[in-house]
C-alpha cells in the first residue's frame, strides 16, 4: 500500500515514513500543501496521512479541493488542534479518520490499515483468495493454514493484489504500490519477488497475463 | 470603618445644632434689646402723664396692686427728698433718684430705674432685670423650641437622601462584584450621577486592560500548548522507533534522532519561558548601564564554536565615526537574550560558508545595533510579521533549519522593554537580511514603563528602578 504522508515538521514527518515503511507502507513524504497537490494528482497513492497545519496550502485546503475533484481516497488527518470544533472541521471537510498529536505510531498504522480496508470494500480484516491468506495488520501470510515467512516487499506485492482479486496488474502499477519516490527500483524486482512467492504459495496462484500484468482469482473461485 | 453617610449625618446635624443655638443666643439678646426698648418706652409716657398728678403723703404698705417679685416698685419723694410712697415696703431700692434711666445693684438684685420729676415729686419706677431677661429667654425658646423638634427629622430625612445618592454607587457596587475573569464585560455608564460617572469610566478602561491581558494570556497558552504538541510527538514517534529498533545501529540512530528530538523540545520551552518572563510586569529587574558593545563581544565569543561548525564567518564589525563607550540603560540579562536571539536566528538560517556581521554604532543620541547575514532573507511583505509569536515564514522552506517561531517575538519584547525600534532591512550586499535595534543613548528612567499601560496584573509594579 503506498501512501502519501503531508506533514511540515522535519521530524515529525521522517519519523513517521521510518515507522509506517517498518509497518509495510511505501511512503513519500511531502512538507507543503501544493507539494501535496500535485503528488495526489499523480493518482498512485491509496491513502493519504495529512497534517492539517501546512505551508502554502493548509490541510483543510487540500482536503477540500481533494474532495471537490471527487477525489474519494481514505484521508487520515493529523492535528495538534484537539478542540471539538476542530476535529468536527476536519472531519466535514472530507476527512475519514484523525488522531491528535502526540499519537502513537502503532495506532497510527492501525488506523490506516482500516481504512484502505474499508475503502477496498472489505469488512474484516483478512485478505484471502484460495488457499493463501494474508492479514495486514500483523503482516502474516498462511499457506493451507500454515504461516510462511515473506519479505515486506513480497508482503505488499501480495496485498496489492489481494486487495483487488481477478483484476490484471500491470508491473509499473505495482510498482508504484511497493515503492516510495526515494526507493530504487530495480528493472526485474516484480519478477525476482513473484518468484519468490511463487515457490512458497504455489506455483499457479499469482497467474501471469503475458503482456498485461500479474492477478490472482477471486476468492472462492478454486475452492 | 469610615461610613460616608455617617460622617455626612453627624457634621450636617451639628452644623444644624450649632445654628440653632446661634439663633437661639440671638434671639435672646435681640429681644432683651427689644424688651428693654419697650418697657423704657412706656415708663416714659406713664411718667410723663404723672406730671401734673398730686400725691398725697400715703402710708406705707398701702399700695395696693402686685407683690410679685417681678413687680414693678413705685416710689414717690416729696422735693425735700421725703418719701411719700413705696408700692413694695419690702423692697430694698436705692434711696436716691436719679432722673432718666439707670441700672442699679442692690441686695436684691439688678434692677431697671426710672425717675422723673412730677409737678414737685419725684417719682421713681423700679424692675428687677430678671423678669426682663426671663421674657427674653422665653421668646427664645419659643423660637427655637419648633426648630429643636425639627432637628430629629431633619436628620432622619439626612439619613435617606444620602442612602437614595449613594444607590448608585451600590448598583456600581454590585455590578463590579458580578465581575469576574471570564465576564469582564464594562459595566453601564448611563443614567449615573456625574460624581460616580468617572469613577465607573475608570473602572471601565480598567476592564478593558484586564480583558485584553487575560485574551493576550490565553492566547499565549493556547498557542503555547499547540506549538509544544509538535516536538513532543516528534519525541513520540523516535521513542517509538528507538522500541522498535531491531539491531544496534538502528537503535543508535534512533535514540540520536529522540536525543535531537528532546533538545527541541527543550529549547522551545526555554524560549516560552523566556518570553513570559519578558511580558510586561512580570519580572522587573533593574535597569543599569550596559555597554552594548561589550555585550555583543561576548555573545560573538559565546556563538563562535557553532559559527565554526557550521562554516559561517561570524564578527564584530567595529564602529567608526564619534565614539565613546555605546552605553545604553537597561537590562543587562533581557539585552544578552535579545542580541543571542539575533545571532542564533542569524546563524540559523544562513547557509554554510555564508556570513553574520554584528555592527554597534552611535548615531548622535542613538546607539543601533545591527545584525546582518547572508541568508534567504525575509520578503518586505512579511517583515513586520515575522516578530509574531509563533510565525514561521514561508521562506524558510528552502531551510532545514525550523525555528520555534519565538526568537524574534522574544526580541521584539525585549526592544519594547528598553523603548528601543526594530526594523527589518536587506542584508550583506542586498541579500539576506539585517535586523536594527535602535536604543535611545540613554533609556528614561521609566522605561520598564513603555510599550503598554501599566500592565494589571503584573506584581511588583512601582518597584524603585534606579536611573542612570
């Protein structure tokens, strides 16, 4: 899942792209308003983190705009301002979720998780198709009801496509779920990880679409 | 306790009394004036219709008419000086006549005499003064009797008319009471008696200070409050990180990041304090001369290691022109604080091998102190901004450096302080930014007095500040 984290303080904002990539988040961080804009508009991000004291374009400014545009990605709002008004204000102007500052990471990341799930359409918390079985949240994969350890890489590949079951995704719409501006693609990383999951999943659960992309059947359709 | 309407009661009923007694004594006297005038009068007319009268030699005790001891006492001598009547035998009168009027003293008393010669008697008529004086006396008292009953009522009408004039004060009264710090709304002017009308206006404009210190306060807190929630979830979230830290190095870093973390945090709430210690009437400490030269040789001394790290050629650019010592009167801790917040906010914000000149000069009766640098600068726009408390410009973004946004509001307060202007202006050679504080040579004596009315609130106010 990648997500786009607005947030003005240095390090604010660096200790929470350090802890939502440790909890499996491609992140990219952006410290202004318009800077926010213009990475929304590029459309890849699933969620947005957004703090609402901004430079240039405040928060509510770019939630505001974002819905306007019918924009319907989750937003998360993160504000130093704990007055009910303001929270109410944040929450009208499009807002899905907050938490106050100071917050914990962990709730945080929770808060996120429910979100892209809800915004998936899903109501638990699992994500399944055939025999495998992943749950975001402790960032665990069974196999025929048995754990396999995966890579966080391996992880997000394996939500992004779980997320959205007999859909074909391309290899640059996956990489955009698995990595952050900042992170170094390699040519062939979606192939070297599908292989990998591959030999621990099954061989014909990821199905390739030569040309097109990688999905895996909707859940229940092998069972 | 002193009660107006007490006092006012007491002095007006003695003024009362005093001028009832006044009146009472000239009543007196003018009706002794009178009685006299009266009674002289008609013994004059009865002697002179005796004149022809012949009196026979009577015996004596045969008058008939008037014992009493108010009496009038008739005698009667023959020109050969022989008594040939006495109305009161008992009566000890003088023996002699003189015609007209006299007063005479006799073992009896004072008494009014009136002889006149009578064909060729002598007659004399005599009256003790008593009876004159006790006629006086009673129409004196009829006088003042009506006026000495009055005098309870009078007073007690007194006492309700000062209580209806002092309503006012106690609906003023009651309406301060119902004040409080949350409501300080100015009390009604209108309808009241000019007398109280100053005293509410006073109180008003009293109000009025006290509302805007206690917003200025709250909003200090509010904003205060907000502005710590940033460091402190920074804090948060590398305390966090530094948990979950799974080998060394990672740990190693993270606790680096809480550490720097943690300085921020404490150098905001050094800053806040700072600046509640600079809000007028809070601490006054006494104003001495300072030589601001020296000042900034120090604070220079002080920055030179971390102009050092960060490749900034950091100095003191030496005044030219009519010299002199550049003392200025004020407070030597509040004026470190001030040219240390210059120079950090300087040396923040100029970019590596860039360059902070701090200049001190006198300009006649002025001594400026001048900090410039090589950094971005601030737009003219927001020049006057940027001494808000808790502003942070946008052009600080090309910057790492985030400053707690109270430096220059700290400067600003303490240039207020010392009755010294700020202003904004380009810096070395058109870019960057420098900042003048302009000092009055020497600062009045009164200067904690500046910037704003006598602060309310403020405790300690009126301490002795020495002048120099």
């Amino acid at each position: 899942m990648r997500v786009l984290l607005a947030e003005d303080d240095p390090m604010i904002g660096a200790s929470l792209r350090h802890g939502l990539r440790q909890d499996g988040f491609a992140v990219d961080w952006v410290e202004d308003g318009r800077a926010a804009e213009l990475a929304l508009a590029e459309g890849v991000h699933d969620a947005l983190v957004l703090d609402l004291g901004l430079p240039r374009r405040t928060g509510l400014e770019v939630l505001g705009a974002m819905r306007k545009n019918g924009d319907t990605r989750p937003v998360l709002v993160l504000t130093a301002r704990d007055a009910v008004a303001d929270r109410v204000a944040g929450l009208d102007a499009g807002a899905d979720d907050y938490v106050v500052k100071p917050f914990d990471l962990n709730e945080l990341a929770a808060r996120l998780r429910a979100l892209l799930r809800r915004g998936s359409g899903r109501a638990g918390r699992l994500l399944g198709s055939g025999e495998v079985e992943i749950d975001p949240a402790t960032r665990e994969v069974r196999f025929k009801g048995e754990p396999v350890a995966v890579s966080p890489r391996e992880f997000a590949l394996l939500e992004a496509l779980l997320t959205r079951p007999g859909v074909i995704l391309s290899r640059a719409q996956l990489e955009d779920k698995l990595y952050g501006w900042s992170d170094s693609v390699e040519s062939n990383a979606v192939e070297v990880h599908i292989y990998s999951l591959r030999k621990k999943l099954g061989a014909d659960f990821i199905r390739n679409v030569r040309g097109v992309g990688w999905m895996v059947a909707r859940a229940g359709v092998h069972r | 306790m002193t009660s107006i309407r007490r006092e006012l009661l007491f002095w007006l009923l003695t003024g009362l009394s005093v001028a009832v007694a006044a009146a009472a004594v000239g009543t007196y006297f003018r009706a002794r004036v009178e009685a006299n005038e009266l009674f002289d009068h008609q013994w004059q007319e009865m002697a002179a219709s005796l004149t022809d009268a012949p009196f026979g030699a009577a015996p004596d005790g045969a008058a008939g008419s008037g014992t009493g001891a108010d009496a009038l006492v008739v005698q009667i001598w023959d020109r050969n000086g022989v008594r040939l009547y006495l109305s009161q035998p008992q009566r000890v009168l003088p023996q002699h006549a003189q015609l007209g009027f006299t007063d005479a003293h006799t073992e009896q008393g004072d008494w009014r005499v009136f002889s006149a010669l009578a064909g060729n008697q002598v007659v004399q008529v005599a009256q003790p003064m008593h009876a004159r004086r006790a006629l006086a006396a009673s129409m004196a008292l009829r006088t003042i009797v009506p006026l000495l009953v009055m005098l309870p009522v009078v007073g007690l009408l007194i006492w309700l008319i000062i209580a209806q004039g002092f309503k006012p004060l106690e609906r003023v009264a009651a309406a301060v009471a119902k004040r409080s710090p949350s409501l300080l709304e100015p009390l009604a002017e209108r309808g009241l008696p000019t007398e109280v009308q100053p005293l509410v206006r006073a109180l008003n404009e009293l109000l009025d200070r006290l509302r805007e210190a206690l917003a200025a306060q709250r909003t200090f807190i509010a904003d205060a409050a907000h502005e710590l929630r940033t460091p402190l979830t920074a804090v948060h979230l590398q305390a966090q990180l530094a948990e979950r830290a799974a080998t060394d190095a990672e740990r190693r870093a993270a606790l680096g990041d809480l550490k720097a973390g943690l300085e921020r945090a404490t150098r905001l709430s050094e800053q806040l304090l700072t600046l509640a210690r600079e809000e007028p009437g809070v601490a006054e400490r006494a104003f001495a001369p300072v030589d601001v030269h020296a000042l900034a040789r120090d604070m220079i001394q002080e920055f030179a290691p971390l102009a050092a790290a960060k490749s900034i050629d950091l100095g003191l650019i030496e005044a030219s022109g009519p010299s002199g010592a550049p003392i200025v009167s004020g407070d030597a801790e509040a004026l470190s604080t001030l040219v240390s917040n210059l120079i950090d906010n300087a040396l923040r914000y100029t970019p590596p091998r860039g360059r902070v000149d701090v200049a001190v000069a006198r300009e006649g009766d002025v001594i400026v102190l001048t900090v410039r640098d090589t950094g971005p600068g601030v737009p003219a726009a927001e020049r006057t901004r940027v001494f808000d408390r808790f502003y942070r410009g946008a052009h600080v973004d090309g910057t790492r450096e985030r400053g707690s946004g109270l430096g220059l509001a700290i400067v600003k307060r303490i240039a207020e302080h010392h009755r010294a202007e700020i202003a904004m202006g380009d810096g070395i050679d058109g870019a960057g930014l420098s900042v003048n504080v302009r000092f009055p040579a020497t600062a009045p004596a009164s200067a904690g007095e500046t910037a704003e009315a006598p602060g309310p609130l403020g405790p300690g106010r009126g301490i002795a500040r020495s002048a120099s």
